[in-house]
C-alpha cells in the first residue's frame, strides 16, 4: 500500500487551481451559526457520553471526500482548539483507484485547511470488480476491504482512536436492516472494539442528523468527491429501509429521532434475550426442579415431578 504524507507547517494556504477548495463562509460567522453551534454542541455531547477521546489520543479521521466525513474532520478540528484534554487528529484518506477519482481534491483541501494528513494507495477497485459479478452491488466488499486498509494503517501508525462519519441516520438505517434481514436487535455503536480488538473506533456524529450534515456541507462549500464514481449502486435493502424511514418522518415528524434516543434506552428485563436479563432466575422457587425444553416438548417429565 502506498502512502503519502503531509504536515500543516510547510504548506501554502493558497491553492492555483480553480477546481480546487474554496472555503464558504465560516457557518459561525453568518446566518448558520446556530447550525455549527447544534452540531458542535451535539458532537461534544457524543464524545462526553462514550468517552471517545481521551487525554494523548492521536485520532485518525476516515476521510471518504463526502459530505458527512468533511463534516466530522470539520467539527473535530473546531472542538480540538477549546477541548478540554489535548489530542492529536491526522486526516486519512484511502485512495482506492476507482476511475475518475480527482486524486488532487483532497489533499488541496487538507493543505487547505492545514490539518495534517496522509493519503494510502490501495487498488481496491480492481478487486472487486474482479470479484463481484456484474450487476451487483459492489459496495459492501468495497468497505470491507477500505475498513480492512485504514485498520491495518491505524495499527503500524500508532492511531488510538479510528474516527468514521457514520450519524444518527445510518445508526437507525442499520438498526432496522438488522432487524428485518438478519433478525437481531443489533445497530451501529458509537463506540466500538474491533472484532480483533485492536481499534477503537468512535462515531462522534453519532447524534447529528443527516440533514444537518447536508445543509452543513453545504453552507461549508465543502469539494464533495461523490460515491458513484464507480457505477456501483448503494445496497438495495439500505435504500429500502431509508425510504421507509423518510416516508415515516414525513407522516410524523420526529419518529427517526424518537428512535434514535430508544437506541440508548434498552430494557432487557423488557425484551427476551435471556442472555441479557436472567429470566431463568426471576420468581425461580428455590425448591423446585428446573425442567429443560426437551422435557416440556416430549411431555416426559421427571420422576420427582408432581403430575396434575
Ligand atoms: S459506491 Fe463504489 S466506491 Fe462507493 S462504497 Fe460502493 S463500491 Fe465502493
């Protein structure tokens, strides 16, 4: 994997090319300001309750070139001049070779910005349309492998914190595509260890809302690179649930918020996992004999057991 590198110190503050990032107006300074003053106020909130940076942490900031990643590395780099403790954020961006990729527009726009910044080189793109039959949707072996390549950077770079732009909205989208094709009640964590349990990574938009995050991007005039470039189109059961999620705002606005506060109000004792809450255990009599399901279902009872 190839990889490029930069620091702020060196670097002009001007850029020559016309395509390239042009700041709009600070949202602070004009009529969004109450916009940037939510959203921060909403990622401090987000970084408070999971504790998801801490005093030393050298955060690596996932940065795909849409909207909701330049919101996070934005957002971040606002907080990090007032936070409380002092951490370190490096913005990262995994160049995965899909055709058209304007390779210059993100690091004009981190030299920009003056964030430090490093760009990985992986030809993941090949890959995958090797692999993927055509007509499918290519993009879930695409994050796969994307994750796969910042992990493995976050781990030989000394990165303590891995930080994505997933928000409020694709916690619910997830939590509702676990709920209807896998049958689980499962979601997006703000907080996460990686299976191998080597990363931590943190959501910090965890609260914001997607429309948030447009009209952010917007007003930012961030350079959104969009991801389509490679043809593929974004899973058909996502889309599904995030029409059914729309139509349900606009019938009753408000529902996706509601729900998204239930993520963080769980009750086992309220549902049925006995993994989570010892049901078993709950009124058990200390004098009787506990009977398994095989017994209940085959009628054969113990021996002891008093039959009625
Ligand atoms: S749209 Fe293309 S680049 Fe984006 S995640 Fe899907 S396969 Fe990957």
């Amino acid at each position: 994997m190839a990889l490029r590198m930069n620091t702020p110190q060196s670097l002009p503050r001007v850029l020559a090319d016309p395509l390239s990032y042009r700041p709009g107006p600070h949202p602070a300074r004009q009529e969004p300001h109450k916009l940037a003053r939510r959203l921060r106020r909403q990622v401090g909130q987000a970084i408070a309750d999971y504790a998801m940076i801490e005093e030393g942490d050298k955060v690596m900031v996932c940065l795909s070139g849409g909207k909701d990643s330049y919101t996070l590395l934005d957002l971040l780099m606002q907080l990090q001049k007032k936070a409380p403790v002092r951490f370190e954020l490096v913005a990262v961006n995994l160049d995965q070779k899909q055709p058209g990729f304007p390779a210059h527009v993100l690091p004009d726009y981190l030299r920009a910005i003056g964030v430090p910044y490093q760009i990985l080189e992986q030809d993941t793109y090949s890959v995958v349309t090797r692999v993927v039959p055509e007509g499918k949707t290519m993009c879930s072996l695409c994050s796969r492998l994307r994750r796969g390549a910042l992990y493995a950077h976050a781990q030989e770079a000394g990165f303590t914190k891995i930080a994505l732009g997933h928000h409020r909205d694709d916690l619910v989208n997830t939590f509702f595509l676990n709920l209807f094709h896998h049958a689980k009640i499962a979601g997006m964590p703000p907080k996460l260890l990686s299976d191998d349990g080597r990363h931590v990574v943190i959501r910090p938009l965890a609260y914001v809302r997607e429309s948030d995050i447009q009209a952010y991007a917007q007003a930012r005039n961030f350079p959104i690179i969009p991801c389509d470039l490679c043809g593929s189109q974004e899973n058909l059961q996502r889309r599904q649930v995030q029409k059914m999620l729309d139509a349900w705002e606009r019938e009753s606005p408000g529902r996706v918020e509601t729900i998204a506060r239930a993520l963080s109000d769980v009750r086992p004792e309220k549902l049925g996992d006995a993994r989570l809450f010892d049901f078993l255990s709950l009124g058990a009599r200390q004098d009787a004999t506990r009977i398994d399901a095989g017994a209940w279902q085959s009628g054969d009872l113990p021996d002891d057991h008093d039959s009625v």
